[in-house]
C-alpha cells in the first residue's frame, strides 16, 4: 500500500464519516497542533532514562492519538442516536485524573515554586517545556475550534491538564538529572 493518495493535493482532506473540508480549517490546525504535540513528547521521552517516566509519556501518546481522532471527528458524527461513541476509544476524566495523579505525586519531589521558571534544563527539561508551549497551542486552537463547531470539553480540559503536567514533569525531570532550574526573578537582574 502506497502512503500518499493524492487526495489532499487540492487543499482539502477528509474525515470521519467521509465529508471533505480545508487544510486551513479549525478543525485540521487543531488536530495538526495535537499531532505536533505528541511529535514533541516523542523527542522528550529519548532523552529521559527513567522508566516510569517513559511509561507516563508513552500512555499520553497513546491518549493524543486519541484526542487527535476525536478532534477530527465533527461531534454529530461522533456518536450513535444511542449515545454510544463510534471512535474506538474517547478522553474521559479517567485519562485526566491519571495526570493529577502522576503530578501530584511529582510536586511531592520538588522544591516548591517561588519564581516563575525559565523555560530549559537539560535537553530532556528543555525539549518538555517546547511540548508545554505546543500543547498550550493545541489547547486554543480546540478552543477557537469550539467556537464554531462543538468539542467535548473532556479534549479542552485533558489538554489543559496535560500542559500543567509537562511543565511539572519538566521541573521533576530536571531535580532526576540534578540540572538546576534558572527563574526568572524580576528583583534579580544579573
């Protein structure tokens, strides 16, 4: 089987369900900005060592997959006249409990926060705070998405969630290196 199809090469791809729309749509940038995201989780997770870590971060690719087909799935299409969801799988609390969980349980391990901290660290730090930045982004454009078209706001609240976890996961993968964290403190200008 070939990997392209020339079907998109006049600008428009299709969905779920078989209707065609714009690349330059709502819906195509915030699935492209949640592709993006995990893309950027990716290089994140090959530079950590620890497992659980990993493990954590393999779970929320699994999860931004799905979160990707819902958000390119419109939400009449979505479910069955009996409520039962046509996608195989769709974000529920569970998935955005589990990252307070991992969270919580990260912020036990560090300092607490004092300043605000500039984004970087080692390259594993750095690389999450890029995904905390791509998943912010993801976020709005589901946000602008539903100003137009409805989204369940399980998609926007587990992309809220998740950014507040890499920016935790960020700061705990930095105290596992012994990288210092650098913060910006407005009263300290050297």
């Amino acid at each position: 089987m070939k990997i392209y199809t020339k079907t998109g090469d006049k600008g428009e791809t299709g969905l779920y369900g078989g209707s065609r729309i714009s690349k330059a749509s709502a819906r195509v940038e915030s699935y492209g900005n949640i592709d993006e995201l995990n893309a950027n989780i990716g290089v994140a997770k090959s530079h950590i060592d620890d497992e659980d870590v990993i493990n954590q971060l393999k779970k929320i690719q699994f999860d931004l997959f799905t979160v990707g087909s819902e958000a390119s799935t419109p939400i009449d299409k979505l479910f069955l006249a009996n409520g039962k969801a046509r996608l195989p799988l769709v974000i529920s609390d569970k998935e955005i409990e589990e990252l307070e969980t991992w969270m919580d349980a990260m912020e036990e391990k560090v300092e607490p926060l004092q300043y605000f901290i500039l984004p970087g660290g080692g390259k594993a730090s750095t690389f999450l705070h890029v995904a905390r930045t791509v998943c912010r982004r993801a976020e709005r454009s589901l946000v602008f998405l539903n100003q137009s078209e409805e989204v369940r706001a399980e998609l926007i609240k587990y992309l809220n969630r998740l950014s507040d976890y890499l920016f935790v996961l960020a700061r705990y993968v930095s105290k596992l290196n012994n990288e210092p964290e650098e913060y910006w403190n407005p009263n300290d200008r050297s």
